[in-house]
C-alpha cells in the first residue's frame, strides 16, 4: 500500500515540492492505481519534478509518459506562460493521466498568469481568470496532439495554478475527460462557467480536494467587495486568536484596507465573480477527509486547526502585516524572485511555514490527505 506521511511544515514542501521527493514510494499497483484520487494527488505533485526525474518515477508504477508541457528552460516555459504539465499512460490499466504543475515561487511567468485576475469571455460560455485561460490556450494545440495517444479513462488533474489549468481544460477539450481530480485549486470563472462545467461531467466525476485552512482555495474571493475581503484578511490574520482590543484594531485596519481594495476594482464592467466549480472534498485539521461539509463545520476545525499550530508567531496579524510590508522589497529580475518570495513569507531554508493557511497547500500535504495520516 501507498505509504503514509506526516503533516508536513517545511517550507521545501510549499515552494520547492519536488525537492529531496520520493514519489509513489511503496506502491501496489493493483490496488493504488485504482484509487483514482491518491492517483492524481501523486502525478499533481510529481508535475513539479523535471522532466527526467517524471519519466524514472512514472515507470517506477507502470506508466509511461506520452509528452512533456511547456519543458524544463525558461524560454519553453515563457513561450508557455509558465503552463508545464505532462501527459501518461497506462495501457494494461487502461489509463491516461493528463497533470498540470501549479505555481512555483522562483518562477515568475507562473506568477504572472496567477496575477492576471481580470475576467474574460470563455468561448463555451461565462467569465473566467485570464491568466488561466491564456496560459492554457499557450498549451491547447499540444496537449491536442499527446492526447490523440491516449488509452481509456482519461483523468485530468492539477495542484494549485495546476488545478486550475486542468479545470479550464475539462471546459474545453472536446470530447470530455471521464474525471477531474483537483487539488488546492483557486476560483476560476464565474456561475456559468460552472454550469458549463457541470454540464460536462457528472458530479461524481469531478473530485474537488481542499486542505483545511488552504488559502488558495479561498482566492480570488467570490465577490471583490469590501465584505469578501475582510473575511479574507481575518482568516489570514487569525483575528479570532487575538485578544479584543487587538481584534478590534485588526478588524478595523483590514475594513479599510478591504474598502480600497473594493473601490479600485469596483469601476470593472462587469464585476468580477468566481466560483468554485464543485462542492469541496474537504481535508479536515486531524488529516481525515469529509465530502461537502457545511461553511459552519469547515470555519470551526480551521479555528482548531490554526490555534493548534505548532509553528505560528506570537500571531498571525503579526505575520501579516510583515507581509505587507515586504510587499514593498523589490527585485532585480526573474532570477531574484525565489529568494523575494522566501523573504514575503520570513522563510529560510528548512524554516516551517509560518501560517497554517499556507502550509496546508503543500502538495505532500494532499498526498497525506489522501492516504491517511501518520
């Protein structure tokens, strides 16, 4: 059986997850490969690996990988707007995995399509992210060509900026994969787009996984309203874990900052509006996993989960009014911009991620969410 990891702090794991990785380590085809889940959560994380360590690891359980997306030099993934990915199969198992990477600190044309948050037409119908639906449409004409390889079930997955792409590419490949297998995935598009999404694959074949307190999972906040992102600053901050005066000032400087930030966005015609394209799949504080838990059920074990973290500062307003601040650093270049992103979040090598919101992204952490605890 696959084996079990502990829940895991490091910031290795959230920046750099192909890192010092063992993948698919104590696999038993017969039995893992049918658990479509654990499955994808492997290939989402083993999209982060170069493209040699992919090919080792995947014949390792089987497979065998059709082609590369984007490739491993920085003009192929410029050229692809940061959208890398591969495509596998599996022929005596009757499988096609197509995995998307998600977003890596140190590469800035990733963080260039995750910031690019305006919303534009998507051609089957409703509103999406168009930094996804251009890093995506950088890709189609390849991913088109692998596909025409593929053997039996297809499944498409992702982590991160990697679960969105693969959500994008369910609404627009023709015919539609049989699963979509997310992990940690932003808002994409808007309501219709949801429906468009719905329409295409029935509900039990889209796995939508959230871990705990995963910030990502939260963003772009439905609705660019001052309300929206003042729940969202007080769920980073942890208002609820400081002491009343304390909270009372931080709720008051996030409603400013939150009513700005509204203003800016509020001249957009349409306005923006993003939804989550299917209910969650919800990794819970102690590492089990519940289908469809309600807002209420889901607030309470992320309160548990962040007042039991074990590496936070003195609290997490703190942390991020810090991160506020090194907003304000600056960088020479792409080359800079993974030791930039390490200073945002005052992390050092080997250092713990200092905020539960941000270390539940962790792809090993979905992995663990998957299998099971240790």
């Amino acid at each position: 059986m696959a084996r079990k990891y502990a829940y895991n702090t490091s910031a290795d794991a959230l920046l750099a997850p192909a890192k010092g990785a063992v993948f698919f380590e104590d696999w038993e085809v017969a039995v893992d490969h049918a658990n479509h889940d654990l499955l994808c959560a492997e290939m989402s994380r083993l999209a982060y690996a170069d493209e040699k360590t992919v090919t080792a690891s995947l014949a390792q359980i089987g497979f065998s990988p059709i082609g590369f997306l984007g490739g491993d030099t920085l003009a192929g993934r410029t050229a692809a707007k940061g959208t890398q990915g591969f495509v596998a199969k599996h022929p005596a198992q009757g499988l096609t995995i197509l995995a998307f990477r998600g977003t890596e600190a140190g590469r800035f044309e990733d963080l260039v399509s995750d910031l690019d948050t305006v919303q534009t037409d998507f051609p089957g119908g409703g509103r999406i992210h168009s930094g996804f639906l251009k890093a995506y449409r950088s890709v189609t004409a390849r991913i088109e060509t692998l596909l025409e390889q593929r053997t039996g079930t297809l499944l498409i997955t992702g982590h991160s900026l990697g679960a969105a792409l693969a959500t994008v590419a369910v609404a627009a490949m023709a015919p539609a994969p049989d699963k979509l297998i997310t992990f940690g995935s932003p808002r994409v598009g808007d309501r219709v787009f949801g429906e468009l999404i719905k329409n295409r694959l029935a509900p039990e074949a889209v796995h939508r996984f959230v871990g705990c307190c995963d910030i990502v999972t939260r963003v772009p906040p439905e609705r660019f309203d001052a309300g929206h992102f003042s729940k969202l600053f007080g769920e980073l901050g942890n208002f609820d874990g400081l002491n009343p005066f304390k909270r009372k000032m931080a709720e008051a400087v996030a409603a400013i900052a939150a009513k700005i930030l509204a203003q800016g966005f509020r001249a957009l015609r349409p306005p923006l509006e993003f939804v989550h394209v299917a209910p969650p799949r919800y990794i819970r504080f102690d590492g089990s996993v519940v289908d469809h838990p309600g807002e209420a059920t889901q607030s309470q074990d992320q309160r548990a989960a962040r007042a039991a973290y074990p590496h936070s500062t003195a609290n997490q307003f703190d942390r991020l009014q810090a991160l506020f601040k090194a907003l304000h650093a600056t960088t020479s270049g792409p080359s800079e911009l993974r030791a930039f992103i390490h200073r945002l979040f005052g992390l050092a090598r080997g250092d713990p991620v200092p905020l539960r919101d941000l270390a539940d992204h962790a792809p090993i952490n979905y992995v663990s969410g998957v299998t099971g605890r240790v």
